[in-house]
C-alpha cells in the first residue's frame, strides 16, 4: 500500500470517527450534543446518521487533498534519458 493511500485512509478514518462518536454521543445522551439538520434539533437515529455522514464527506474530501499532496511529494522523478 503506498505512502498516499494510508494517508487518505487515516485522515478519512479520523473524519468518520469523529463523526461516530458525536452520532453515539447524540443516542446516549442526547442533551449532551446538538446535531442539527436543515435549522432543526435531530435526536435519535436520524442524528446518528446526520453526525456520521457530516464527518465522513469532510474526511473524504480532506483525504482525497491529502493523498494528492503526498502523492506529489513522495513521487520519483523519471530517470534523464542520455543523450547520444
């Protein structure tokens, strides 16, 4: 696995974990959280789902940058072709 694919997958790991925890957070206690959904509270499982989803598409598109920029940090220049 390259150096850019672990790195897309770790930070879009954090992304949805981060967005587990809250979703569990809003299920166990849900006046502990505020998980909101087009201007309204949202509790139950519609929370959960809301505050996964929220940190999923963040750490896919943070992931997706930061594979990029690894990607181009790490590559291997093509070897000079000599000349005759």
């Amino acid at each position: 696995m390259s150096l850019a694919r672990k790195v897309f997958f770790g930070v879009f790991l954090l992304g949805t974990a981060i967005g587990l925890i809250i979703g569990i957070i809003e299920l166990v206690a849900p006046e502990v959280s505020t998980v909101t959904l087009n201007d309204q509270d949202v509790t139950g499982m519609t929370g959960f789902w809301t505050a996964l989803v929220s940190g999923a598409i963040p750490g896919l598109i943070i992931g997706l940058i930061a594979a990029g920029i690894t990607k181009l940090v790490t590559r291997k220049k093509a070897a000079a072709e000599p000349t005759a």
